[in-house]
C-alpha cells in the first residue's frame, strides 16, 4: 500500500487533524520511503499501516511497437 492509498484509508477510518494532514503530505511529496500510521481495520480494532515504497521512474521518450509503429499519433 502506497501512501496515497493509505491517506485514502485514514480518511475514511480516523480523524486527521491539520498537522496530521500537513505532515502526511510533506512525506509524500518529499519522497520518504515508508509511512506507519494508526489506524482503525473493518472491525474498528486499532492497527500500525503501513505504506511501503512504490518506486516511479519517469522516463522521456515515446513507446514504440515492436512492429515499429508509435501507438501516440
């Protein structure tokens, strides 16, 4: 689970207060690798969370076919 999903969890499972919501978002933006939190399960039994890492790597240039067609026009 990758912090926004987690965000999206806390959300709906416990009450964030503006430093929570402040803090939450600085890691995501900052790049940290993992985020616990305490958070509520289906039965409201209180549990640790945590995001893990998903790694992104944006690369520039143009997919192309194996046939050697670009599928973007």
């Amino acid at each position: 689970m990758e912090i926004v999903s987690l965000a999206r969890q806390a959300y709906l499972t416990s009450q964030f207060n503006e430093d929570s919501v402040t803090s939450l978002w600085r890691d995501y933006w900052s790049g940290k690798g993992n985020l616990a939190m305490n958070l509520v399960d289906e039965k409201l039994q209180p549990r640790v969370c945590q995001s893990g890492e998903l790694w992104e790597y944006l690369i520039e240039g143009e997919m192309v076919l194996v046939d050697g067609e670009s599928p973007v026009p």
